[in-house]
C-alpha cells in the first residue's frame, strides 16, 4: 500500500467541473484582479468564520504582513511570537523593521506557551502574533488578558486553522485580526497562492482594504504606502467553491485523528493532544516520536510519507543570528524540533490508509 503525505489530485476529482465552471466564469468577465468573485468570496467567506469584514489577498504571508502595517507595527517595535511556526509568521515582523521576541512553546499543543509571555512585555512592545499551528487554536483567553493589559495588538496566525473553535467561537474572531493562507497544502487551498484576513474592526478592515492596492484611496492618490496585496478573480472563484467543501474536509480530517488516536495509544508516540476547549482542524497530525528519523525512514522504505514541521526553530536560523538568540534558550521548541513527524491526514484518506500507516509506526517500534 501506498500511502503519501498529500494527495491533492484525490480531491480535485470530487469538485472538478463545478470549480472548472466557476473558473470559466472568471475568464468570460475577465475581471482577474479582485473583481466579483473575489467580492463573493469575501461575503460567503465572512459568514463561515462569523466575522464581520474578510479582505482577501495575495499569500497567507501578506495577509500577516498587512495586518501588521494596518495596526502601525514599524521600526523599532517588538512583536511577541513562537519560534516553533512557519517562516513567515516571524519574517513579516522582521521586514517591518521590527523585531521578532521569541516565547517558548507548550510541548502538549505545541502552541505558544501563554504562561511566558508576559516576562517579555516592554515598553516596546507593540503587539503577539499567536500562531494556531497544525490546526489547533492558541490559548486566546490568556493572551487576550495579557494584551488588554499592556495595550497590545493581537494578530492570530490562523494560517493552519481555519475552520478551527475555541469555546465554540471561530478563530479570526478571538484577536484584533485573524490571517488565513490558502497555499495549496493548507485545509482550504487555492489553485497558486492565496489569503485573507478576517476581522471585527471596520476602521482595521477599510485600513488592510487600502494598503491591499498600495494605499489608493481615492484612485491614483495616496495617503500611505500599502503594496500589491490583491487576490486573483480566479482564486477567489476557487476558494468561493472549495469553501462549500471545507466543514466536510475538516470532519474527515478529524475521523482519520481519531482513528490514529485510538491505533496508536499505548504506544512510544505521543499523540497530539488537543484541549477540551477546541476543535481542531487537524491541518497536521503531528506524533512526537522516539527516535524521530529513524521511524521516518522506515515509513519510507513502506511508501508511507511523513514530514517534520519543523526541523529548526526560528530563534536558531541564520537569517536571524542578529537577534542574539543561543542554542538553549527556548528548549521545548528546540526539544520539538527533534522529535516532531507528521502523518497523513488529508481528507481522501481511506480507513485501511490510515491502519496501514499506523501499523507501520507500531511496527518500527516492535510493539504491533
Ligand atoms: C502557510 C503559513 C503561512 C504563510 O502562508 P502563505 O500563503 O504560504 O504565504 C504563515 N504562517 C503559517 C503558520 C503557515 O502555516
């Protein structure tokens, strides 16, 4: 059996003419910059996460990036994150001319650990980039309380989540803004790339509206430098039809987790644990395992694919050796980075897909 990490090729099949016609749609108008379908995108997409504003644009990565220009994050700032997360989320705040503060993460959710944020607050800092990584909300509450304390903004990195709850509310609802990316591996994906940022503040969404076409406000004037952060017609068509799929994809993602779950306990992994205050979207499903690359070659040998997110933490990459960080100082996510390996999870798993790799994990380990 073969079983790899991703299979997006399973899934086009399920909704391949209606998004064909949708994208026909896109080419007749020709409106390929934003445009109509963009704009219904936008609406159908609000109404899913329960928010108010949704603005779409060019990359999960500009949507942290505009948000961040929105809430007036510039030079000379600190901004608090996780060093266990996607380049981008501590990238964007670096080429802000800000600097990234580092907050170790909790080895069970692998989040941000909320207990440790408040020792970093100065008199600098300006705003926390929660990360909801492998599709599992960030302690909001606590941060929230830490940020209304010291008057900081809240973006929350929901690349990896959407679709995800805390205490029944949609995440992009629990900051001041929330960032989705629609790269195609993400749970709603586009066809290239593609993001959007959700909010509850109409000022913050008219400011993120304007710095998406470079500030214009009204046409050819400019009362401050935005960039080029618009989304495709044709991927607002795409997304505007994969988003009627996304509650379903989610579900199947969750069944595959319980499956692996109930397979794999008893075992050497540790399995991830989610809080009883969530719903994860399981974007990941990430095991903590003995011995991590040699499991990992041994699902190779048995054509199961599998992936560490991620091998270095960012307070330990070379990009950011200025920041004066040293082997040591955040070791849960450095413990992480040597133990983590994900399974696959995506939707079009089949139940003896999902046994085979389990199997396969028991095995290695001589505990079939
Ligand atoms: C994917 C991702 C991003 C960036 O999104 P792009 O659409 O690839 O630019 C940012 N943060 C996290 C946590 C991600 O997983």
């Amino acid at each position: 059996m073969q079983v790899p990490i991703l299979d997006l090729k399973a899934q086009f099949d399920s909704y391949k003419e209606e998004v064909m016609r949708a994208i026909g749609k896109v080419c007749e108008s020709q409106a390929f910059a934003l445009g109509p379908a963009v704009a219904e995108f936008e609406e159908k997409i609000a109404e899913y996460c329960g928010c108010k504003c949704a603005i779409g644009v060019s990359s999960g990565t500009d949507a942290l990036l505009v948000s961040l220009m929105a809430l007036g994050v510039s030079a000379g700032d600190e901004v608090i994150t996780t060093p266990f997360t996607f380049f981008a989320t501590a990238g964007c705040v670096a080429r802000l001319g800000a600097r990234p503060v580092f907050v170790d993460v909790d080895g069970d959710s692998y989040n941000i650990d909320a207990n440790l944020i408040e020792e970093k607050v100065t008199s600098r800092t300006r705003a926390i980039i929660p990360v909801h990584l492998f599709g599992q909300v960030a302690a909001m509450k606590p941060i929230m309380e830490i940020a209304a304390r010291h008057n900081l903004a809240v973006v929350e990195d929901a690349a990896q989540s959407i679709g995800a709850t805390q205490d029944g509310v949609m995440c992009g609802n629990l900051g001041d803004c929330g960032c989705f990316s629609f790269y195609p591996s993400k749970n709603l994906s586009a066809f290239g790339d593609g993001g959007l940022v959700v909010t509850n503040d109409e000022k913050l969404a008219e400011r993120i509206r304007i710095l998406r076409n470079h500030g214009q406000n009204p046409q050819y004037f400019y009362g401050v430098i935005g960039g080029n952060f618009r989304l495709d017609g044709i991927q607002g068509a795409v997304l505007g039809v994969k988003l009627g799929y996304l509650e379903k994809w989610n579900g199947q993602r969750r069944r595959h987790a319980a499956l692996y779950d109930r397979l794999l306990a008893g075992s050497p992994v540790k399995t991830p644990k989610i809080d009883s205050n969530n719903v994860s979207v399981y974007h990941q499903y990430t095991i903590r395992a003995p011995d991590r690359d040699g499991l990992q070659r041994r699902l190779s040998e048995n054509k199961v694919g599998s992936a560490v997110f991620y091998p270095k933490p960012l307070h330990l990459q070379d990009c950011f050796g200025k920041l004066g960080y040293s082997e040591g100082d955040l070791p849960v996510a450095e413990r992480l980075c040597g133990e983590v390996l994900s399974l696959p999870i995506y939707p079009e798993l089949s139940e003896p897909q999902v046994e085979y790799v389990a199997r396969m994990v028991l095995e290695f380990y001589g505990s079939s």
